[in-house]
C-alpha cells in the first residue's frame, strides 16, 4: 500500500515551465537592440549584392523589356561571341 501513495501525484508534481526557457526569452529582449542594429546591414546586402545577381541572366538572353525575364529567349553566349568576333572587341572593352 505504501508503494501505491507514492506514485500518486502531489502539489509538487505539478508542470511548471522551465527556467531555461524564461532565460531565453530575456536573452532576446536583451539582443533585440543588437539585431535591429544589424538589419540595415542585411537590407542593403541583399540590395547591392543579390538582386544585381539577376543581371546575369540578361547577359545570357535576348532581353527584351516588355517581355521580361521569363518570356525572353535565351540564346547562351551568343551575346559574348558576338564581342569578341568584332574586331573593336578592345575598344568596347
């Protein structure tokens, strides 16, 4: 009978949420000054660096505003042969 008592439940064995999770939370109240400091740097990364990026597929198409970047045709490096058979190719260079 005595083994019965024991597993029985109790005010103690009540869930309570865990210390390490209120720690986090004020971890990152703690980091949110930092992470807005950093997100014009990440803002004006993605665009200076990555949306340039789809410039190259220009170079690859015969680009055509209208149409855009899905409805262009892509015609390879016919773009760079035709640079480099002229015989200005330096000078456009």
């Amino acid at each position: 009978m005595s083994n019965a008592k024991a597993n029985t439940p109790t005010q103690v064995d009540v869930i309570r949420p865990s210390p390490r999770r209120t720690r986090r939370n004020k971890g990152s109240r703690r980091t949110l000054a930092l992470d807005l400091m950093l997100l014009p740097a990440v803002i004006l990364t993605f665009i200076f660096a990555y949306i340039p990026m789809g410039g190259l597929v220009i170079a690859f198409q015969d680009y055509k505003p209208w149409l855009g970047f899905a409805k262009s045709s892509w015609i390879g490096l016919e773009n760079f042969q035709f640079l480099l058979i002229r015989h200005h190719f330096l000078q456009y260079v």
